[in-house]
C-alpha cells in the first residue's frame, strides 16, 4: 500500500458503499448491525485505511493494493465476487447425497430439507455415471451402492417428488452422462409445469478431470467436449439460471495433486471449455457467466484460504486479458466446495469432526458460493442420518456462531495470506503456460503430463506420511485400539435386484417403436456436424420422454463416437 493511492482507495471505497447500498434495497442484509460479542461493531469492509500503522512505504515493484487485491464485487474479484459477500446471504448449505433407489434418497432429501439444508446435491452411482443401465453386467455390484441409481424418467419422477423445483438449486454430479439427466430433470419439470427459466442448479458437466483423474468417461476427448458445449448453447436458451458446468479441480485434489496444481489444472480445463465452446461459435459473454467451479477443501487453513482468493484472481485476469470477456460476470470465479473425502480416516473417526470443521472454515474464509461438509462415518460407510444431519449442523454453527460471516473477506490483507495467494497464483501461471505449450489441456492430457504430476505429488505424500514427515492423528500416531463403530449404514442387499426387476418392467410398459425412432434420431444427429440444427442435448430430450433409458441414450453415442480407452 503506497501513500500516493490512499485517495483513489477512498473514492473507490465510496464508490463500493454505493454498490452495498442498492444491494440492501433488493436484498436485505441478514442482520441491521453487526457487531462482536463484545459489541464492538463491524465495518462494512476493511482495508489499509482501517489500519494506517501497517501501510508499507512504497517499493519497487510491489503492486498497488488495488490492482491486485481490489475490493469485494470487482474485478479481479480476490476478495469476493460479492460486495457483501455472506451479510446479505450465506452460502448454499448442500449435502451431497444419494443411495439405493430413488425412493431412499428423496427421503433423504426430505429429510436434509427439513433441517435447514437450502440445496440438493444428488450423487449418483457408477452405473448411471458410466451410462450403464441396473441390468446391464457390468453394472453387478455397483447398483446404488455409492449413489442413487436412476435409469429412466420414471426414476427422476420419484427422485424428484415433493420437491419444489422452481424455489431450490439442485446440483448433480455427473459427467459423461450430464446432458442426459440434465434432460429427465428438466422433462420431469416440464410434467410438473414448472417454467424451464426458473429452473437452478448445476451439472458438474467437467470429463476433462475424468481423463486425469476420476476415471468416469465414456467417449473419447473430443465427441466429450461436443456433448459439453451443445449443454452450454441448449442451457443458454432454454435454462438462463442453469450452471452449465462446475469445472472441477475436487476429484483432482482427491488423487493426490496439491493446491497449487489443484488451482492450475482446474482453470487450464476451464479454458479448454471456454476455447471450446468459442469454436463453435458461441460468444464469451453468451455461456461464460454461468461457468461455476468446485473445489477441495483441504486441512491446511491458510493455504487453503489463499487458494481460493488465487483462483479467483487468475480466473478473472485469464478471461479479460486472454477471452476479452466484457461481462462482469464472466469474469467471476464462482466455486462449490465440498471437505476432502480423501482427508477422511477409518481410524478414530470421530477426529473426522474436526477436519471437516476446519475444511469448511476454510471455504467459508475463502469466499465460496456453496459449500458441503462430510459425514465424518465416510471413510467405512455411506453417511448415516446421524453423521449427515451432524455435518449440516457444522455449517450452521460457523454460519451463526462463529461470527466469520459477519466480516467479508475476514482475512484479507494478513501478511501471509496476501504472500501465499500471490505465490499460489504464480506457481499456478506456470503450469498453466506449460499447458499451452503443449497444446492446451485436451493435448496435455492425451500426453498424460497432469496425471504424470498428480502421481508424481500423491507419491510424495504418502512418503511423507509413511516416513511420519507429516502426522495424521490416529493413522501414523496417536494411535489407539478402538471397538468396531456402530450405526453405520448399510444397503439393502436386495436392492440391486429391485432396480433391475423396475428398468425392466419400464421397457416393457413403453412404446416400442417411439423409443427406438427417437434413439435413432440422436445417433443421426451425433454422426452430423455439430451446428445448430443438431443440438444432442435437445435430441437427448426427446428420447428420454419417448422412454429411452440412460443406458440405451449412452450407447446410441456409443455407435457413432466410440468408447475411450485411457
């Protein structure tokens, strides 16, 4: 901070309060004053000036509070793509659940609702994630096992009853198979008479990350991206509040990569989309506002933290300068995180509380839109109803009694916090260009260099963790004998043969012939160029309300764009 820009940070602080100012007419902040427990009150931000004593004299080279750190709601967005961030409303608290059938996991949903959850997340099982229906053989013990098994729209129906679609956000999590339950979502919508254009939430939509290090693909590389950006055009005119993809650097993080390849690999896909989907001829400024992001939280609290306001920075300067994005919006980094799974130990499970406590911490200080926290039974388990409805409550305790959302952006402008994200962010631009040198990440993964750097940081780790260089509490120390936990969940092991009897009997009761035409006409359509008469996504509707299972809508792609062979 330099004397000579004190004036233009008041006036642009000014300029801030005008914008905290309209945002209060529209949106009411949670509370008329904010103060501590000892009643001293909160500003609405706070910059150098609320601290003069720790302004450094100018030096050479150091970049000007503004231009690198800005204020909350503008570009580059490092302290928040809000002015008032979680004072005029906290982040969407959602569980990410799914089981069994659709039966079990609408209860679950019912249940999560009813507790003061404010979004779905729905997990699917592999079958569904790897476009398999429940009696196909590969899908032999994996029906329902480690999400909700759906086939077909009478699936979604149930998955979905009782749910009121045009006032919650549901995000699903799914890849290849996005377009088409994205589709059963939105036909179940259209059977309810809920308008399309009220339609919220988000399809992870992210397979770039399933090549490095997820694994859940189906088709080759280049036919993945078609389905991606015929999703981005179908969303554009049809689902305006639809997040289109939620670009995803969590399942990166799960296999073993750090932060700072967590941020790198994360937005170097997102520029693969964006370059994408401008191929194609779509406008930066038409798809990009609703890119989201999902991310990892960690254990490390102030890595974490500088992580996220680092991703943020880049993305907003990687879409100016790089895309000539004009829309603000465009610009935003908007991110989900959900506590690392990875993170998560067998061993005194319990201590899994805390871990979540502080991942989330971290998220919550990090800026993040939306945000779900572990069951801490997840490393034996499914998430019981216990651990879930104790998760839920870890966010509600920080939300209302930690004091952290009072305060937007609480620990911008600590030494190290400003250190690291600048550090996070450099580090991060030099993968980055050693991606574009290979010709983008599209290439860079065919060469495998990411997944040669996720082994290559995961192998590190647990080095460390084997040669007690790092400690994690009740697996390399601290270690103490323990009886067999009680109350996990368990499946129903006759649920598998329920869903096949059920996609079964939803053959049987259809229309034949309509079905088989209408996959026809999505095969047609996928061996065309792709333009704008020959959307898949709208061709994927159409065959999910003439009945096609997800399994028969996924090897209808299959005939024409192959399968991938990692």
């Amino acid at each position: 901070m330099t004397t000579k820009s004190l004036p233009t940070l008041q006036s642009r602080i000014a300029a801030f309060k005008g914008r905290v100012n309209k945002l209060v007419t529209k949106a009411p902040p949670r509370r008329s004053r904010f103060a501590t427990d000892a009643d001293v009150e909160l500003s609405d931000l706070y910059t150098p000036l609320d601290a003069p004593h720790t302004q450094a004299d100018e030096s050479e080279g150091r970049s000007e509070y503004l231009d690198g750190l800005g204020l909350p709601g503008e570009y580059p967005f490092t302290r928040g793509v809000q002015p008032n961030m979680y004072r005029g409303r906290l982040w969407t608290m959602r569980q990410y659940a799914g089981f069994g059938s659709a039966k079990d996991s609408n209860q679950r949903y019912h249940y999560l609702l009813a507790r003061g959850q404010t979004g779905l997340s729905v997990a699917f099982d592999l079958p569904t994630q790897m476009g398999r229906d429940p009696d196909h053989e590969l899908s032999s013990g994996e029906v329902g096992r480690v999400g909700v098994s759906i086939a077909s729209l009478a699936d979604m129906r149930v998955l979905l009853a009782g749910l009121p679609l045009d006032k919650i956000t549901t995000s699903m999590t799914i890849n290849s198979t996005a377009a088409t339950l994205l589709a059963l979502y939105v036909a179940v919508a259209d059977e309810q008479g809920v308008s399309r254009k009220l339609l919220g939430g988000t399809v992870q939509n992210d397979i770039l990350k399933e090549y490095m290090a997820r694994g859940t693909y189906i088709y080759p590389p280049r036919p993945s991206l078609r389905l991606i950006t015929d999703l981005f055009s179908f969303c554009h005119a049809e689902l305006p509040q639809w997040n289109t993809i939620s670009i995803s650097g969590y399942h990166i993080r799960e296999a073993g990569c750090d932060a700072v390849q967590e941020v790198a690999f994360t937005l170097a896909d997102g520029i693969a989309y964006v370059e994408a989907a401008m191929a194609v001829g779509l406008k930066v400024d038409e798809f990009a506002p609703r890119l989201s992001f999902f991310f990892n939280g960690h254990n490390n609290l102030i890595e974490e933290v500088a992580k996220f306001r680092a991703a943020r920075r880049l993305w907003a300067r990687i879409m100016r300068e790089r895309f000539a994005a004009q829309d603000e919006k465009s610009q935003m980094l908007r991110f989900h995180c959900q506590t690392a799974g990875s993170m998560l130990t067998a061993q005194q499970p319990l201590c899994n509380v805390v871990r979540n406590s502080v991942q989330a911490l971290g998220a919550i200080l990090g800026g993040c839109q939306s945000l779900h926290v572990n069951g801490y039974d997840e490393a034996l388990a499914l998430p019981s109803e216990q651990s879930a409805l104790l998760a839920l409550r870890t966010q509600q305790v920080l939300a209302y009694e930690s004091g952290v959302a009072d305060l937007v952006d609480p620990l911008g402008g600590s030494y190290a916090v400003e250190a690291l994200t600048d550090q996070i962010e450099h580090k991060a631009r030099e993968y980055i260009a050693r991606i574009d040198e290979l010709g983008g990440m599209v290439s860079a993964i065919e060469q495998r260099y990411p997944q040669r750097e996720i082994e290559r940081r995961a192998y590190e780790y647990q080095r460390q963790v084997e040669n007690k260089q790092r400690i994690v509490v009740g697996v390399n120390d601290f270690v103490i004998k323990e009886a067999a936990p009680k109350g996990l969940h368990h499946l129903d092991p006759q649920a598998e043969q329920d869903r096949i009897a059920e996609v079964r009997a939803f053959r049987q009761a259809r229309d034949e012939q309509q079905t088989q035409a209408a996959l026809q006409a999505l095969s047609r359509k996928a061996s065309q160029a792709s333009d704008g008469q020959n959307n898949l996504v709208v061709a994927i509707l159409d065959a999910v309300k003439a009945q096609a299972t997800v399994g028969e809508v996924a090897d209808a792609l299959r005939q024409v764009f192959g399968e991938y062979q990692g």
